[in-house]
C-alpha cells in the first residue's frame, strides 16, 4: 500500500506539475494513469518513489512513513521496482549485469565493491528467464532489440522482488505488436505476484482490457478515479480535453494542454 | 520554370555575404601566420643561409650512428619503460577519484567540483621539465623523480579528460539505478563507472605512450632513464652516438605505440 497525501509538485520555473493530490494504491491492484503529455502522470510516478520531490504533502509507504527521510527512502526505493519507457538500461553492459543492478538497494557502503552473490546471481537469472530473455543473459543490452531491452527493464524491476512496480509509459517507444506482448507480461508477473503496478499508458483500449483502476489526469490534477467500466466518451472527453484517436500511441494532444499550466 | 524571385534573390545576396564573411576571415588567419613568422626571424634569409651547411656538418657527424655502447643503455630504457609504466599507473590512482569529484554529475556539490577542476588545472599548467626540476632537488638523481613529475603532470590531463567523459555519460541508466535504492556511491560504481571503461582505458593508454616519450626527455633534467644518456652523448659532442641513442628511442616508441594500440583493440 502506498498513499499520496496533498502531494503537489511545483517545478522552480513555477509550473505546477502536480496539484494537491491525494491518492491510495491497493496492493496488488493494477493502476494505469491516463492523460495527456504534460498531465503530470510522470511527476506523480516519480514521486511516489522520489525522484521527484514533493513541494508539499507527503507521501506514505508501507516501509516509509515519509518518503523524505534518507533511509527510508531507500528501503522504499528498493522494494519498488520501476520500467522506463526509454528503459534505462547500460547498452554496453551484459543483460545479466543490468539486471543485478536491480540488487544495489540491497547492498551497503564496502559491499558493493565485492561482486553479486551467487544467490543473487541466480536469482537475476530467474528474472530473465521470466521475461523470456535467458539464451540472451551474456548478450550486450544494445544488441537486443526495443522490445527485448523493455523485459530487461521488467527483469531488473522483478530482482528487486519488489511490492510496487511503476512504469512510465513502458510500451510507448514499441511497436503495437510488441507493445501488446511486454505489457501483458508486466501484467501477468504483477498478477502472478500479487504485486501493485502504476502505469501510465497512452493506449485507451491497453488501459480498459488491464486496468483494475483507471487514473485519468489533466494539467496536473485528478479528473477521473474509478474501474475501466466508467470510463465513458464524456469521462475520456475530460481528460484529453477532445476525443483521442483511439488505439493510436502517437496521438498527439491538444495543443492548448501542451503547453502545461503556467501558473 | 521558375522565375527569379524577390526572395530567392535576397537569399543569394545573404549567400554571397557569408562566403565574402569567411574569405575575409581566412585572410586575416593568414596575415597572423605570417606576421607571427616574420616575428620569430623566419624571413631572415642570411640565417638560414649559414644555418644549411651547419646543419650538414651535425648531420654529417651522425653518420654512421655508433651503436658500440648499446649494452650500457639496456638498462636505462628499462627505466624509461619501468618510468612510463609507474608514473601512468600513480596517474590513475590520482586522478579517478579527482575526477569523479570534478565531474558535475559525479560530484557532491559545486564547491568540490570547481575546487577539483582547479586542482587539475594547476597540475596541468606545470610542465614536467618544471616538476621534473623540482623533483630532482628534492628526492635527488633517478628514475623516482620521473615518475612522480609524470604522475603528477599527467593527473591534470588524465583527471580533466576522465571528467569530461564522466561528464557525458547517459543519465538515464543513473537514474534507474537511484530508482532501485542505489546509493551514490553504488550509482557511481554500477551505473557510470561500466559506461565509460572504455573511454577511460583508451584515455590512459594514451597518456602511457606519451609518458613513454616524455620520460626521454625528463633524462635531460638528471631524472633517470635512456634521456640521460642521450644528454651525456649530446655533452661530449659525441653525435654519432646522439643519432644510434635517437633511433634507439624511436624503435621502442614504435613498439610502444603498437602495443598500446593493441591494449586498447583488446580493451573495445
């Protein structure tokens, strides 16, 4: 269980990225956050695990009673996995040790400097096997191909054995295909697990055939909360601010909520 | 069919603008170098005139190089080579952590980074030679004060490149690691650091040939190895073992050199 409590996020160039939101994630629950570029979806992400930090409020984590102190910061960060859409990974680096580093939240000061355990190492090899990625746990992360590299984004997230998994917008750089295939295997692993997700999608049609929950945001504030079921043309209308074109991940938004909430 | 409009001619008179602007440029770059020339008695005709057969006679007294006493320089060079090789490694041991502290990304706060950066600097503004002095006064004749003029020179070269390419490495795979509770120590040596090995290895590489053929010279100033023979030779006016020590010297820059490149194709 993670809460945000009055959680804002105002960026020092005055625009306000997120508004005072109050927010709980069930464990287990499969959330997807929808909205427009600029909505706020990446900053309520990133600070629910604090990369980005709150101007005000707070936010609560099972290991955290506030994500603001240093330590408990990091035993958060370490049960919370997270997939990127750009997945972050070191191209130059093997799959195997990409993935350990999923590990490091695990280790203290001189530690790190002894290799991974061979527990570990089997363990990460676990993960990739997961993914479907084992004949290539040797292989440099560049030679894989877009698709392959977002599992090794979702292995690194499942070494951390984690509780919560965030993914910022995981499959918006895949093709469709491809798009379909990684995010119904982050959603059969979070299922399997019983682990909480928070992503944020630009596809309505991926958001109403695996949310268990839909979070619809527009310039930074909450406008629609509830099962995929209610979410109607009136409610899409709401946060897109016109009708999307459905079923097209470069749709671009309306102009006039690119440009974000200057305050 | 297009006419010649309004606007295409505009354009074209831009065009011609910038060309006249970079002629005009390239001129003045020309009249530098030649003022700078003239400044440095290069167009004094009656010199270089006596200089030609002078340097005729020297060059007639390096042949044929006397390679009579190349048993005593066996053991210089290994020096020289020994110089290179320790005065690289003291290099890297100096200048990883400055650098790690100079980098923005890498660094704790600006303070440090700009303290660092100076640091570097002000190693990189002494030459050897100076150090090279210094150091001779102070631990006497020898391979040691060679070695820690290269370290220590070479620290204000090596830490400013080893920053800048801490400096350009991928962000994103630092932010994932953050993200999974990696300390910065942690995102230090399992995010930055596998990034720019390479880099980093071919910077070193590099700075080692170069220690190679600075450690010659840094002989000159009584600091050990295959220099001081070659400024012995110069002393006793014996050219023609000037020429065999020089193309001596030559040999194992090349092998240097090659066994550097090959380090590094190991090290892709």
């Amino acid at each position: 269980m993670i809460r945000t409590e009055q959680a804002e996020v105002v960026y020092p160039n005055g625009t306000r990225a997120l508004a005072a939101t109050s927010l709980t994630f069930a464990p287990g629950a499969f959330t997807v956050l929808l909205g427009p570029s600029g909505a706020g979806k990446s900053t309520l992400l990133r600070s629910l695990n604090g990369l980005v930090r709150l101007t005000a409020g707070k936010v609560v984590a099972e290991e955290a009673d506030d994500l603001r102190e240093p330590h408990a910061l990091r035993r958060h960060r370490r049960r919370t996995g997270m997939v990127f859409q750009q997945h972050q990974l070191i191209g130059r680096a093997t799959v195997l040790a990409n993935v350990l580093t999923g590990r490091l939240g695990y280790h203290s000061g001189l530690r790190t400097l002894l290799p991974f355990s061979a527990t570990e190492k089997r363990r990460a090899l676990d993960a990739v096997a997961r993914v479907g990625l084992i004949e290539y746990a040797l292989r440099r992360c560049d030679q894989l191909s877009g698709g392959q590299q977002q599992r090794v984004g979702i292995a690194r997230a499942l070494v951390q054995e984690p509780a919560l998994i965030l993914a910022d917008e995981p499959v918006a750089s895949l093709d469709p295909a491809t798009a379909e295939r990684v995010l119904s295997l982050l959603h059969g692993i979070c299922k399997a697990d019983g682990i909480a997700a928070v992503v944020s999608l630009h596809q309505l049609e991926f958001a109403r055939r695996f949310a268990d929950r839909i979070v619809g945001l527009a310039k930074g504030a909450v406008v629609f909360d509830g099962s995929p079921s209610k979410l109607g043309r009136a409610e899409t209308l709401r946060i897109y601010g016109a009708e999307p074109a459905d079923n097209d991940e470069d749709s671009e938004e309306p102009l006039q909520l690119k440009t974000g909430t200057h305050a | 069919m297009l006419a010649p409009s309004a606007g295409h001619i505009g354009i074209l008179h831009e065009h011609r603008r910038a060309v006249l602007r970079h002629a005009g440029l390239v001129g003045v770059i020309v009249l530098v170098c030649f003022g700078a020339l003239w400044l440095t008695g290069f167009f004094d005709a009656q010199r270089l005139i006596e200089g030609g057969p002078a340097l005729g006679q020297l060059a007639s007294e390096m042949v044929p190089p006397d390679f009579s006493r190349w048993r005593a320089w066996v053991g210089p060079l290994v020096d020289t080579l020994a110089m290179s090789i320790a005065g690289t490694a003291l290099a890297i041991v100096i200048s990883l952590p400055l650098a790690l502290l100079a980098a923005p990304n890498t660094s704790p706060n600006f303070a440090v980074s700009q303290s660092c950066r100076l640091i570097l600097s002000a190693l990189r503004s002494v030459p050897e030679l100076i150090m090279g002095i210094v150091f001779v006064a102070a631990v006497g004749f020898g391979a040691l004060p060679g070695v820690l003029a290269l370290a220590l020179h070479s620290t204000g070269m090596v830490g400013k490149f080893y920053a800048e390419a801490i400096e350009h490495v991928d962000p994103r795979p630092l932010e994932a690691a953050r993200a999974a509770g990696a300390s910065r120590f942690q995102v230090i040596t399992h995010a930055v650091l596998p990034q720019v090995l390479p880099q980093l290895a071919d910077i070193t590489i590099y700075r080692w040939e170069y220690h190679f053929r600075a450690s010659t010279v840094l002989g000159i100033v009584g600091a050990g190895g295959i220099g001081f023979e070659l400024i012995a030779a110069l002393r006793v006016i014996r050219y023609d073992q000037v020429s065999a020590i020089l193309i001596t010297i030559l040999l194992c820059v090349v092998v240097v050199d090659s066994l550097g490149a090959w380090l590094r194709k190991q090290l892709k």
